[in-house]
C-alpha cells in the first residue's frame, strides 16, 4: 500500500465517522440550545434541567437513525472488503 491508498482510507473512515455521529450530534446541540434559550427567559440555572433532555433526544434520534447509521458502515465495510483484492 501507497500513502495515497492509506490517506484515502483515512479520509472515507473519518468521513463515514462525522456522517454517523452528526444526528446525535446536531440534536443534542439543538436540544441545548433550545435549553439554554428557555433557561435565560426564566431565569433558572439547574444544570440537570438541561443535560436530561439533550440525553433523552439524543438516544430518541439515535435508534431512529440506527438503521441508516448500520446501512452506511455496512456499505462502507462491504466496499472496503470488496476492495482488497485490488490495492494489493
């Protein structure tokens, strides 16, 4: 294997990475937004008012995207797999 195959490599896992993480990531950063909004209109501080929704979201968006989250490592793995004979 060249440096080119391994930093191409690198680059489609990092980006299958961030493709699978971003649902659980945008939600828990809309959900603290949408908290901390709340929290300053009323004045209430509680840390715990804001960390029990952004868990609760993010597990919700996590099992609704598990199935597209799974089909993309999957793909990702199966091309990878397939593309072994031809890298070396």
């Amino acid at each position: 294997m060249d440096l080119d195959t391994v930093s191409e490599l690198g680059r489609q896992a990092l980006y299958i990475t961030v493709l699978v993480s971003m649902p659980a990531m945008v939600t828990g950063m809309v959900i603290g937004l949408i908290i901390s909004v709340l929290q300053s209109i009323t004045s209430v501080q509680e840390q715990t008012l804001s960390f029990v929704p952004k868990i609760l979201a993010t597990l919700v968006v996590t099992i609704a995207a598990l199935p597209w989250m799974l089909a993309l490592v999957m793909e990702y793995t199966e091309q990878l797999f397939l593309s072994i004979p031809m890298r070396f």
